[in-house]
C-alpha cells in the first residue's frame, strides 16, 4: 500500500506542477468560472430539493462541487479557494485512477514486486495527466470529465474494499473501518455519477467486475443473513444513482431538448457524434496518445492469445470506454475533455494486460509508457499559453472595472458565453477595489467582440475620434470613443438608428446576476 500511496503521490505531484501556470491567475476565468459564480447559488437550491435546475442536462454532482469551489474558502473574492478545490479535484482523479486498476491487479508476493505493481497501478493516471490537452482541461474549474472518472473510480474502489472482507464468512468485519469506507466511498460514488450523464458508461465495467468476482459470489448461501443484507443495501447504494441518472437522461431525451440544439433522430445524432469525435482524436490527443490507444487494444487482444483466456476486465474496460465515447457524442460538438474517460479506462485495460506479461516485458512496457510522454516540461507550454491568454482577458475585466461607474460603456459583437461573463466578473472586480478612473464627458468605451459585429457600434463613433485602449486576443477589445457621430448608422436587426440611442440599446451593465 505504501508504494501505491508513493505513487500517487508523485503522479498527484507531477499533475500540479503542470497546471502551475494558473496559479498565477488573479481573476475568474470568462469561460465556467463566471457560471460558478452568479447561476450556481440558485441551481444549488434546486438541487437540494431534488430538482433539476438545467432542462438540457443533469449534473448535480458537478452543481454542488461548483459552489464549493467558488462559495467556500474566501471565494469568489479571492483565487486561493478555487485553487485548492482544485488540486483536491487533481487527487481525486489520480488516486482513484490508481487505487481502481492497483485493485484489478494481482497482488504482489514481493517487494520489488510491489513497485513495479504500483508503477503499473499508477499508469492510467500518468497518460491522463501528461496528455497536453487534459492538462489544460485539468488546469480549467469547469470541465466535468476529471471528477467524473475520478469520483466514480475512487468511490468504487472504497466501496469494493468495505464489501470484501462481507464477502468472506471467515474473515471478521471491522465495523468503524467498514463504515468509513462505505460513508467515503459512497460520497465519492454519488459525487461522480452525478457530475454528468456519461457515467451510465460503467454499466459495462460493473458486469465485468461481477463476472470476475463470481467464485466469491459463488459463496453467498453460506453468508449469514446480517452480511447479505449488508452487501444488499451496498449494492444497492451503488446501483441508485445510476438509475437516478439514467430515469433523468430519459426524460431529457423524451422532451428532445438536448445540449447543444442537439437532436433527437432515431439514433443518427449519436453515429454522427461519435464519428465526429473519432475524426477529432487526432486534435485532442498527442501522436504518443494515440499509439497508446492503439497498444491498449493490441496488448488486451495479445494477452488473450498467450493466456487462452478472456481477461473480462480488461474487456469490461474497453466496452466502457467505447460507450463513454458514444454518450459524449450525443452532443453533436467535439471537446478534448470529452476523450478523457475513454482514454483513462483504454489505459486501464493496457495496464490489466500488462500486468498478464513476464515481468521483464512488464518492466520494459512501463519504461516504455514512461518514455513515450518525457520531456514533459513542453506539456506545461500548453498550460502557459492558455494561461496567457486568460490573463490578457483578465487584465481587459480590470480596465473595464476601474471605470467610473458614470462611464458609458457599450458592448457588442461578444460571443454567448462573454456576453453573460463580462457582466458578473466586471462587478466582481468592482466589488473588490473601488473604481478609480474617470471619463470625459461625450466619451464613450465601447467593449467590442467579433469587429463584424460590433461594425454599427464601432461606426457610430465620429471618424478619427475612436482609440485602441486594450485588446485581449482574438475575442475581445476596449475602444475609447472621444465623440459620437451626428448621423443615423445602420444596424442590421434594426435599420438606421441615432448613434446615441444605438450605445443606450448597448449599454453594458455589470451585475452579479447572470
């Protein structure tokens, strides 16, 4: 236990080093994070009363680690908090990771044993961590993925340990030890099945450990009657909520509003997702990644042949991690997170065959693995350079807070998501520092997006009167409009309009109300 115990540690380690980069950021992120901040408190009340407070899908999980992370430990006022929810989010991910496959494996009968058993137990978590695209997503607070196999592969796997010594009528029960790991195990199960509809996918994964587990269930008319009602209850703790889950999904897909404006088509919507997301594999995985993949399938289909035996585990986490790409691709939009617990649990499978192989061939397919993905201080460039970006953007939402609030300041041409972002992080920074520039009269800053579409924003401003004050990368800039023009402008949705009454339709507004 302790080299597994080492291991993740190291891999844990490795993970927060790589997303250090955000560390250095000191404002909410305009994509999620703001969500977090102003639409959770009221879905958090939802979800306490069991309702779901989304008609496109179903995440409490994810709601309720939303308002720890941006309502608990000085946050949203500071980044200390959400940093730290953060790295826990890290562990989860690695330790269940670890502790998941260190389970499926057999036991060691030595020490040396132990360690190669531990750096097997550990791969699935190190190919996740040092993929260059996961690490962003891990680095990012929104994405459901990490937690999502995370959660479930940690609570499975402490709910696997209280069911096991319940399962041997000869072996005493250590009742408070059980009752942790129970209480544990079912928060962090509950927790990951609920972070999104894509947990269904372990359905696979339960029929295999079931079928593995079948001589010890082949014991259970010799159990007394207080350890099966015991293992019931367990079991049935396990299978609530992915029911609770799957009557959810149904209803969504019955009311056909699906995320996305995804439709609802005899089924083509899923074969075109998930064709799209087999397509894109080559964007979201790097060319080491996606050998992996295919090692994975290689190395289970050779271990078959060599042992003349199903491995059903193995299988089982193959099976899941096809079907996890498939549910995700009922969105009809392609996400490198999406790949992410198809990728954990293909590499679940390469360390179970692994593991089936002489031990000289288990010691060079982990150097191998190892090899594949070092150096990996380039991977943190991936880190750096979205990090650079949120700080441009940032640096944006601070210019825009330390305005007076008697400033005229009009928006237009943003996407969706900064359209609703700006608002709530601008009086965000606000409500931390007093504003403390001050405007002209007849000025106004106009905060633009796309240039096409702010072009009847941008063009109420008199010739020669608009100046550059910021721009943050492709998506947004700040103008300083020292004089409105005196004729009518042309806006597209509403014909020639007086450019003082166009700004007044435009007019930025910061609220923490999304």
């Amino acid at each position: 236990m302790l080299a597994i115990v080492l291991a993740v540690a190291l891999v844990s380690g490795l993970a927060t080093w790589l997303i250090s980069p955000r560390f250095e950021l000191d404002t909410p992120s305009l994509v999620d994070d703001w969500y977090g901040i102003a639409v959770i408190p009221d879905q958090l009340r939802d979800v306490v009363v069991l309702e779901n407070p989304e008609t496109q899908r179903y995440r409490p999980g994810w709601i309720a680690w939303q308002a720890l992370q941006w309502h608990t430990l000085g946050a949203p006022d500071g980044m200390v908090g959400p940093n730290l929810w953060g790295v826990w989010r890290i562990l989860i991910l690695v330790a269940g990771l670890t502790l998941m496959t260190s389970l499926m494996l057999p036991r060691p009968r030595s020490r040396s044993g132990a360690v190669l058993h531990a750096g097997v137990a550990a791969i699935p978590a190190f190919v996740v961590v040092v993929a260059p695209k996961f690490v962003v997503d891990l680095a990012r607070f929104g994405p459901q993925e990490p937690l999502l196999v995370g959660g479930m592969a940690l609570g499975g796997s402490l709910l696997f340990l209280a069911a096991r010594p319940l399962l041997d009528p000869a072996r005493p029960v250590p009742r408070l030890r059980t009752a942790l790991l129970v209480v544990a195990g079912l928060a962090f199960w509950a927790l990951g099945v609920y972070h999104k509809e894509t947990a269904l996918a372990v359905l696979p994964m339960l029929a295999a450990v079931l079928l593995a587990g079948r001589d010890r269930l082949a014991g259970w008319p010799e159990l007394s009657l207080r350890r099966r009602s015991a293992l019931t209850v367990l079991g049935a703790l396990v299978v609530l909520p992915l029911a609770h889950v799957a009557v959810e999904s149904l209803r969504i897909l019955v009311r056909g509003n699906l995320l996305y404006d995804a439709e609802v088509d005899g089924g083509r919507g899923f074969v075109r997702g998930t064709e799209a997301l087999v397509d894109w594999i080559d964007e979201a995985l790097p060319l080491a990644g996606r050998w992996f993949v295919l090692a994975a399938l290689a190395l289970t289909l050779l271990a078959i042949v060599l042992r003349r035996k199903v491995d059903v585990l193995a299988l089982g986490a193959l099976a899941s991690g096809a079907l996890a790409l498939v549910l995700a691709g009922q969105s009809g939009v392609v996400a490198t997170r999406y790949y992410i617990p198809t990728y954990a649990l293909f590499a679940v499978a390469l360390a179970l065959s692994l593991v089936r192989l002489p031990a000289p061939f288990r010691v060079a397919g982990l150097a191998a693995v190892f090899l594949a993905f070092v150096p990996v201080a380039p991977i943190q460039e991936e880190v750096r350079a979205w990090t650079d970006e949120e700080a441009r953007e940032g640096a944006l939402v601070r210019v825009v807070s330390e305005l007076d609030g008697g400033c005229t300041v009009a928006a237009d041409g943003l996407d969706l998501e900064r359209t609703f972002a700006l608002p709530v992080l601008v009086a965000l920074e606000r409500r931390q520092a007093d504003a403390s520039g001050s405007c002209e009269s007849g000025t106004t800053y106009m905060l633009v997006g796309n240039v096409d579409g702010a072009l009847p924003l941008l063009r109420a401003c008199e010739r020669g009167a608009l100046e550059l004050v910021r721009r943050s990368g492709a998506f947004m800039s700040l103008y300083r409009c020292a004089q409105l023009r005196e004729e009518p402008v042309r806006e597209p949705l509403i014909g020639r309009v007086e450019p003082e009454v166009l700004v007044a339709l435009r007019r930025f507004r910061p609220s923490l109300d999304a």
